[in-house]
C-alpha cells in the first residue's frame, strides 16, 4: 500500500498544480485574488469550505496518530497541506504511517 499512497501523493501535487500554475501564469502570487477565486460561487466556496474543514480534522487526527504511533517527522504533511493540498498531505502521511508498520 505504500507505494500506491506515494502514487497518490504525485499525483496530488501535481493535478491541483496544473490549474493553480494556470492561475498564477494569468495573475501572478496574487494570494487575495486566490482566496477571492476560491469564494466566487456556490460551487466553487462549497469544495473549499469543504477542504477547510477536512484538513482541520486530518490535522488534527494525524497529530494524535502520530503520537501514538511514534512518526517522527508528522509536521511535514502540515506545509504539504498549505502549500498543495489535501490530495498531497493525507496520501503523504498514509505513506509514513504504512513505514511504521
């Protein structure tokens, strides 16, 4: 399962990274205008209230299956989370967690 979760986390970070590089080759670092993008209909404020929400709990479950499985290094799947995503962070961590094992 290993592998497939690092499959999974390739994929994350790259498929959320086409249309984010598509965004910033039209706008530049524009972080407000981002945040903005995100909230500009139903649709689109729902998946991101949605991805808010799931990454705090994925936050917060995998800081506490951390501890008690003694994963060394939990914090990294917290810059993957800002800085891709979900799709990057949760497959990340499964990878770490399946190395425990």
């Amino acid at each position: 399962m290993r592998n497939t979760y690092i499959a999974l986390a390739v994929a994350g970070t790259l498929l959320p990274w086409i249309f984010f590089a598509g965004f910033i080759g039209e706008h530049g670092l524009d972080l407000p205008g981002f945040i903005g993008a995100l909230f500009s209909n139903g649709a689109s404020a729902g998946f991101a209230a949605d991805i808010l929400i799931s990454s705090a709990a994925f936050f917060l479950w995998s800081f506490l299956d951390s501890r008690k499985r003694g994963i060394a290094h939990w914090w990294v799947v917290v810059p993957s989370v800002f800085l891709v995503g979900l799709s990057l962070g949760l497959p990340l961590y499964l990878a770490m967690r399946e190395g425990r094992t």
